[in-house]
C-alpha cells in the first residue's frame, strides 16, 4: 500500500470536517455576535425568582425541595443548579447565562450532527456541509431572539440539549450488539431525559415516546430494555408529579375547555412548527403545514421502502412527534392571554413565541434529518447530492429572511433590558415602580429584591453592564 493510498481518504476525511465545522461556525458566529453586542447583565422577568435562591444558598438554607419546586409548570431543578452554579463564579453576570445557552446550542448540534453521520460518511464534503449548515442555522436561529438574550431561558436550551441527546442514546443502546453492550448509553439516555423532564414539563413525553421507539426498532431482545425504560420513566414521573398543582388562573378558560377549539389548537401548533421559517402568523400556519407534509411523506417513503433500515429514521420520528404534542399540550394553556384591559384572548400567534420556537425547531430539523436519510438511499450518488442542494435552497430561502426580521425584535428586547438596568443601578432603596414594570411584580416585593441584591453585593452594582 503506497502513501498516496493512505493519504486520499485522510484528506477526504479532513475537508469533510473542516467543511463541517465551518458550516457549523457561521451561524454560531452569527448568534455570537448577537449576544455580544446585545446582551446584558440585567436580570429580566422571571430571573427576578433566582434572587431568593441566591439568598438561601448564601444562608445555608437551600434545600433539594426548594431546588426542584414547582414554576408553572416546570420543575427547574437543573436550570436552577446552573444558574447558581455560574452565579457562584461569576457573581451572577447574566451574561454568563446566554454563553451557557450558546454553549448548550452547540452540544445540541453536536449530537444532531452524529445521529446523522453514518448516513452521510460515504458523501463527498459538500453534503455534510449542507446539512450540517442546515442544522446548525436552524439551531442558532435569531427567531429564538428573546431567549438568546434572557439568562432564566437556559431552562430551555438544557431541555432542547436533554430532549435530542436521550433521542439519540436510546437509539445507540438499542443499536448495540451483544448482551450488556447497551446498557452504558441506556444509561445516558434515561439521564437526559431527566435533565429535560427536569428542565422543561413537556420532557416527561419522552417516556412514552422512548418507549414507542423502543417497541418498533428491529432489535430483537428490546423487551428488557423497554422493561427498564418503563421503570425508570414511572419513577420519574411519579417523583415528578408528587405534590404538583395544575395552574389555573381565575377567568382563563381550563385545558378541558380549550379541548372544544381543535381549530385553533391546530392552528397555534402549525404557528409554533412554522415560526422558525415564517413571517406573518397566515404564513407560519403555512410553512408549519408543509413541514407536517414534508414530514409524512416522507415517513410514508422510507415506510414502504425502507422498513427493514427503520432504526435509521425512528429517531427523527421520534423527534417531530415530541414537537407536535408537546405544542398541542402547551397549547391548551397557553392559547387563551390576558390583555391588558383583563379581557381574555384565545391568540394563536402564542404558538410563535420565541421561547417556543427554541423547542418547536427540533421539527424542522426532524425534517432536514428524515430527508437526509432519504436522499442518500438513492441510488445515484448526483442525484442525492443535487436533492440535499435543492433542500438547502428551499430551507434557506425561508431562514434568512426570517432571521433578518427578528433584528428589529432583538434591539427592542435590548432596548427594554437597558432601560431596567438604567432604572435598577438608580434605584434607591424607597421606591421601585420603574423596576417592578421589568420583573412582573409589585413595587414592593421589587424594592425587597432589589435590598437582597445588594446585600449579596451583585457585580451588577458595580458597574459591570
């Protein structure tokens, strides 16, 4: 074997990391520089419920309990451990949070990237930079906005994080050959799914999901890993729920009610699917059906065609089916709004919010992942590669124009913490009218916050904005 046989697939291998790698940068760099340039060190609404938190872990007084009660909801035991965490080295710098939350967005793309790679290693470079291009933009996008510039959202880059890497080890212990071989990343997988069950409410899906995914992959001694994944899921979920209360707000029609609106139950669902790539709430629904079409079939293709190859494919299933209850659920209590004369509103562009979209994109990154598998079982390696070029186009036809119009969003949020940070380091210890329109509280329980700040000397009052 000469060197020049050994040199080729070397340097094959390494344009093909490098092009993915640069793909993956640009958008990264991208939400970066967002960050950079916008974020602040203010704590924002809901943050505003961590300064109890710091007070007790400054006392001695935090507890297990305390750490994994109930908001709405959720029960943020690991965003809570993270913020406290980055709050003990950094002093509680905000902005430490929204490195964290890029970091997570990374590690997400990471994973994304190796539930794919066995499809595209026998691929030239350019559709591994597609692809990866594809993914990485979707995971980074600015329609996220708010969420890429309020540190309490890392609740929901852990749970995306949790959500795709649980998808993923399941997959690869079921994959494993040989008795016990599987077990490691059985491990794995159940501990993701907690940290997104313990991130993020919608997480507990992932039990019965994994557990569907489970019963259809071709191995054949799957019955005692569903047994133990049902076993660690109704313990979780039992832990989970105990002594758990539904939210209700007096006025707001309940989930069993909302129940008489499939419509726009449909329809906020379609607006969360859709809001990654679409303008208007009419063109959101739009994107968001065709994405469900997109979805089915090619599900219905790789059904018929494909069967014996399912392990393949499950997993991005698996991945649009958690986006689509999970939003049919947050759509039960989330559709009707208060306004601001107290009247109640039934809004369907709730759906596209952007602390939504950060989960409701996994959709379209399902459909980029199933299309992938797709185009690179045909036949004709041009063909496959002309198809993934076709399906870049298309997707980033949608996605930059839909980045470009979350700029003006971007700067408004700014625009608004700047103008609390302003109102907090003037503050005096009286009054807190202004502060209190920028934490969703009274004056009073602001101005007690705001005493227990600067009790624990937050860097914030330092100056560091």
């Amino acid at each position: 074997m000469t060197g020049g046989d050994i040199g080729d697939p070397e340097r094959r291998s390494a344009v093909r990391w490098a092009a993915v790698a640069l793909a993956v940068l640009v958008p990264a760099a991208a939400t970066a520089t967002v960050i950079l340039r916008y974020g602040l060190n203010f704590p924002y609404a809901d943050e505003w419920e961590l300064v109890p938190y710091l007070a007790a872990m400054r006392d001695g007084s935090l507890t297990l309990d305390l750490l994994q009660a109930q908001h709405n909801e959720h029960r943020m035991l690991f965003p809570r451990l993270v913020m406290l965490a980055l709050a003990v080295v950094t002093g509680w710098d905000i902005r430490a949070e929204l490195w964290t939350n890029h970091l997570l967005a990374f590690a997400t793309v990471a994973v994304l990237l190796r539930m794919l790679w066995p499809n595209l290693v026998a691929l030239p470079p350019r559709p591994h930079a597609l692809v990866a291009l594809l993914i990485a933009a979707a995971v980074f996008s600015l329609a996220q906005k708010g969420n890429w510039l309020w540190g309490w959202q890392v609740q929901w880059y852990l749970a995306l994080f949790g959500i795709v890497l649980s998808v993923h080890a399941l997959s690869r212990a079921l994959d494993a050959a040989g008795p016990g071989r599987g077990v490691p990343r059985l491990g794995v997988a159940v501990a993701a799914v907690l940290l997104a069950q313990y991130s993020l409410a919608s997480g507990v899906l992932l039990w019965p999901l994994g557990a569907v995914m489970i019963l259809l992959h071709p191995r054949p001694g799957r019955w005692p890993v569903l047994a133990g994944w049902l076993a660690a899921g109704a313990v979780a979920t039992a832990v989970y729920f105990h002594d758990w209360h539904p939210m209700f707000v007096p006025g707001v029609p309940g989930k069993l009610e909302m129940l008489g609106r499939p419509d726009l139950l449909l329809q906020f669902v379609l607006v969360s699917i859709g809001g990654l790539l679409g303008g208007s709430q009419l063109q959101k629904a739009f994107i968001g059906g065709l994405l469900v079409l997109l979805m089915a079939v090619g599900s219905l293709r790789l059904l018929t065609s494909a069967w014996d190859r399912r392990a393949e494919w499950l997993p991005w299933i698996l991945l649009a089916a958690f986006v689509g209850i999970s939003g049919f659920a947050t759509a039960l209590g989330r559709l009707p709004s208060i306004e601001p004369d107290g009247s109640v509103a039934l809004l369907v562009g709730n759906g596209a919010a952007s602390r939504y979209i950060t989960i409701s994109l996994l959709f379209t990154v399902a459909v980029i992942g199933l299309w992938t598998v797709v185009l690179t079982r045909l036949p004709n390696p041009v063909v496959t590669t002309r198809g993934m070029g076709g399906l870049a186009v298309a997707f980033a036809m949608a996605m930059v124009p839909a980045n470009l119009s979350m700029l003006t969003g971007i700067k408004r949020h700014y625009d608004l913490t700047r103008e609390g940070l302003a109102c907090l380091l003037a503050l005096d210890e009286k009054s807190a009218p202004c502060l209190a329109r920028y934490m969703n509280h009274n004056p009073e329980i602001a101005r007690l916050r705001v005493e227990t700040l600067r009790d624990l000397d937050w860097v914030g009052f330092a100056g560091r904005e």
